[in-house]
C-alpha cells in the first residue's frame, strides 16, 4: 500500500513524457510529408520523363529543345496532385551509354534519352521552415515496329499464273460468291492489333502471340474491329460471305502464333496493324491443319497426261510486332509433292538425234512403277528486327535474315524405244531440274521514302525457278537383236529426250507451281521476302532510371 506522500508523483513524469511524444510526432509528420513529397516528385519525374521522351523522335537537340520546357510544362499540369508547393520540373535532353549513365547533349547531337528533374518544398507543420524534395527519372523512346517475314505477292492477284490465295479458298469451298477482284480489296486494309486483342477479349495485343480461337471467332473480331474503324462495305462483306462458308472448318482452332507474333515487354504491339488478306487466308491455311492447296495442272503441260501438284503451306508468311532486338520471327515452310506418268508413246523428232543410222523413230514413256516427280521443300527463314532510325523526312527498319532456302528436284525416269531398220532397243535413263542458288542472302534495310510500306524487298536470290536439265549420266551402251547403241548413242538419245520433252516441262512447272509458289511463300533461291508493315513507332516511351 502506498503512502499518502507519492500520490501525485507519476504527473511530472507523464508531463515530461508528454514533451517528449508531442515533439516525436511532429518530427514524424514532418519527415513523413517530406517523404511523401518525395514519392510524388519520382512519380512527377516519371510521367514527365514518358511525355517527354516522345519528343526523341531523330531530331537533333537544337530542334527539340525551344520547347522541350513547354512540353514539360504541360505534363506537369496534367498531373497537378503532387504534394508541395511550386513544383517545377526541369528537362534535360542526353544519351543513355551501355551501363546506363545518361550525359547531356550538344545542339547537334541527336538525343535518345531524357532526363528529368522533378522539385518541391513542403511546409513544416510544427516548426519554422520548409524542407525540399527532389527525384529525377530518365527516359528513352523505344523504337518498334511490324513487319512481315515472306510475301503474300500472289496473294489474291487475278492473274492465271499467280492466284494460289484464290485458288486456296477455292480449294475449301470458301467464298463461292465473291470473286478474285473483290478478295483483292482485303490487302493493304489493316486491323490494329490492339482493338482485336480487345474484340478477342485478350489482356493486351502480347497475348495475340499465345492465344488459340477458333476461326469463326477471328473473323468475328475482325470483322467488328474494321467495322468500326470504317472499313468499306465490301471488304465487311467479303469478310462475312467468307466467315458464312466456312462450314466445320469455323470451329476449328488457329493459333494465332502461326500467323504473328509479338514481342513481349509493355507497350510491345500497340502500334501493330496487321494486314486483313493475311489474317483471312493466313487463319483459313492454319485451321485447315495440313494447309493443301491443290492446283491442277491438267494436260497443259508438255508431254505429261496429267499432273496435279498438291502445294502445303505449313505457315503462310507471319508478321512479326515488338521492339527492336526483340522480335523475332519464322515463317514459310512449304512443300510441293507431285508425281505422273509420261504420256505413252511420246515421239521425240528424229532430227534431233544424229549419229544413228537407219533412225526410223524414237517414243518415249515412263518406266513401269517409276513415275515422273516434283518435289519442293523450304527451310524455315528466321528474321530479327535489327534497328529502326527516324528523322523528320524517313523512317527506316533493318531486318536480319538467315535461311529461307527454296530446293526443288524434278525427276523423270524416262523408256526411249530406239527403232531402226533391224530392230528396236530400249534405253533406260533418268533426267532431272533443280535449283540452283544463287545470291547471297543479307539484311533488309526499308527506307521510306523512297521505298514503300507493304512493299516485298528480298534480301538476296533471285526468284526460284528450275535450272535447265542435266542427264545422269550413263555407263554403258545397249543392245537388243541385232540393234546395238554405243555409250555415245545413248547419250545423243538421252539429251534429245531432255530437250525436247523435259525442258519444256520443267519450264511449266516454273510458270506454274514454283514460281507462284515462291511468290506466295516469299522465297527465294538463296533467301527470303521481308515486307515493312505501316509507319514503325520510334517513340514509344520507356523508363531507364
């Protein structure tokens, strides 16, 4: 029990106590509206620092820097919650080195980065004075931009020769009731990336790279992002004509993979506008699984009874959408299989052959179960979006390609029944085209102006076609009866089976199926088609400190 003597005695201790805690607390508050003030300038600094850095468009500093204040001005006012007073901020215009230090500029000099100082003071609440608060950011624009690895150049074109997009959708029964013509006013309209992320319910246009739909609801989305981007009326009813021909084809799934792809990171895509023919037809090609377009050749070709090529796209030609560095790209597998006989029979003039006497007539035809045969392969082009450069009168991309190389080998098994005055003999041969490269493949650098967007540029080669044919060459004469050819005979035989019914074979089938294919594939004999799609961004904003 305590004494009357200590009641009242805990009264000094809790008032000087209380000194204690009331000074604590307004210390706190004070440092904590300087802290505050300090969150708030880094994210001033930062918004700034974005705005700005989209003024870093190839100009030099001299150019941008009579209103580079102004510009920071005014994004200081669009973001006015701030804590403190008078808040200002200061630009300063410089270029980022590999370890990231930023240094300031010369007039001449033209800028990658921005720097920017964001500043304050804050009032104390519980003593005289103000403390200040200052945070800086550093900006860069980073540059991207689409482009298409393979070209559509035979897209929808009304050409005999060069329709294998047409004859595609043809082949699945697609469109009946819209022609060629009107197909062909789907290329050159383009659908942003973005509004179709958002028509997919996708996050964001990175996620086109990944997601899976069904066919049906591509062409939905697609139909409803030109729609409302004023497309015209008959690309919209082209779109819907299509999407009501599909049948069981429209609920197949096409990952979007196989037609684009987008680079990751934020901002990544939303500058993509993807070409419309290639949406359509890229998507039908990938439903349909093993991609065959069949292309009759008929009886048009020299020599041959019949010849049909069946064409697969593996991958039509992707576009590619991100930033630079990181976007790379694959595309244009194909292949081409084809077999036939040689038309029984088939006369060779004996004006051709020299050397053999008492030539009463050469027929030709092919070897029991030895078919003649087409066939084309692709290896896969690989491509990466090097660099993009801008300045107030051009824009320009390189594209680093590797690959791409288009091997082809027509192979005809040939009987030549030799007839003289004593007798007939059979010869026996193969003769054979194929591609020869040639070129050296390199990278793609688009300057526009003068070259064009939606423009195929190669990168090396020259447009795939079969070399003239050559005659494995034999061993040995032969004989039947009483009729002999010597080694020299043969060959002589052989060269003028070659000539007058191979060649002209193999140049049909160039007209026919490897030059459209090649085309259509974007492929060359040594290399690949690269096609810059509309206006690359070079501002789009990104923080580096």
């Amino acid at each position: 029990m305590r004494s009357r003597d200590e009641r009242g005695a805990v009264v000094p201790i809790v008032a000087v106590m209380l000194t204690v805690l009331v000074a604590m607390t307004a210390f706190t508050v004070d440092i904590g509206l300087q802290r505050v003030a300090r969150t708030d300038m880094q994210s001033v600094a930062d918004v700034v620092a974005l705005d700005l850095s989209r003024e870093l468009d190839g100009r030099a500093a001299s150019a941008i820097s009579p209103t580079l204040q102004a510009a920071a001005d005014r994004a200081l006012a669009r973001n006015p919650d701030a804590m403190g007073d008078d808040v200002a901020v200061t630009p300063e215009l410089g270029t980022l080195d590999a370890d990231g230090v930023f240094s300031t500029v010369s007039d001449t000099t033209v800028p990658d980065a921005v720097r920017v100082t964001a500043a304050t003071s804050v009032a104390f609440h519980f003593t005289s004075g103000s403390g200040g608060a200052s945070r800086t950011a550093v900006a860069v624009a980073r540059a991207q931009g689409c482009y298409k690895l393979g070209s559509w150049g035979a897209r929808l074109s009304t050409s005999a020769n060069a329709n294998l997009l047409y004859r595609a959708l043809a082949a699945h029964g697609i469109g009946a009731s819209v022609g060629a013509a009107t197909y062909q006013g789907l290329v050159g309209a383009h659908v942003d990336a973005a509004d179709l992320a958002t028509a997919l319910g996708l996050a964001s246009p990175e996620a086109l790279g990944t997601a899976s739909v069904t066919l049906s609801a591509l062409l939905t989305a697609t139909a409803q992002v030109i729609g409302t981007n004023g497309a015209s009326s008959g690309q919209i009813a082209a779109l819907n004509t299509i999407k009501a021909d599909l049948g069981t084809l429209g609920s197949k799934p096409v990952g979007l993979a196989n037609l684009f792809s987008v680079a990751s990171g934020a901002g990544s895509g939303l500058s993509a506008a993807l070409d419309l023919a290639d949406l359509v037809v890229g998507g039908i090609l990938v439903a349909d699984g093993n991609s065959a377009v069949t292309v009759d050749l008929g009886s048009g070709l020299p020599g041959v009874g019949s010849f049909t090529s069946s064409v697969g796209l593996i991958q039509a030609a992707r576009t590619a959408c991100g930033f630079v560095g990181s976007t790379p790209n694959s595309s244009n597998q194909a292949s081409v299989s084809s077999s036939t006989t040689l038309t029984s029979n088939q006369t060779v003039a004996s004006s051709l052959i020299s050397g053999i006497t008492n030539l009463l007539g050469v027929s030709v035809s092919s070897p029991t179960g030895s078919p003649t045969t087409l066939t084309v392969t692709t290896a896969s082009a690989t491509s990466t979006l090097d660099a993009i450069s801008c300045n107030a009168s051009s824009k320009s991309a390189t594209v680093d390609t590797t690959g791409g190389l288009l091997s082809a080998q027509l192979v005809v098994p040939v009987r030549v029944k030799v007839t003289v005055v004593l007798g007939s003999v059979d010869v026996d041969g193969t003769i054979r085209a194929t591609l020869t490269p040639s070129g050296t493949p390199g990278n793609v650098t688009i300057t526009v102006p003068s070259q064009a967007y939606d423009t195929a540029y190669s990168n090396g080669g020259s447009r795939a076609q079969l070399s003239p044919v050559t005659v494995d060459t034999p061993t040995a004469g032969v004989s039947a009866g009483l009729v002999t050819l010597t080694l020299a005979q043969v060959k002589t035989v052989l060269n003028a089976v070659a000539s007058s019914i191979v060649q002209p074979l193999a140049t049909a089938l160039n007209a026919n199926v490897i030059g459209p294919l090649s085309d259509l594939a974007g492929l060359r004999t040594s290399g690949a088609d690269v096609l810059l799609l509309d206006h690359p961004s070079c501002t789009t904003p990104a923080l580096r400190g």
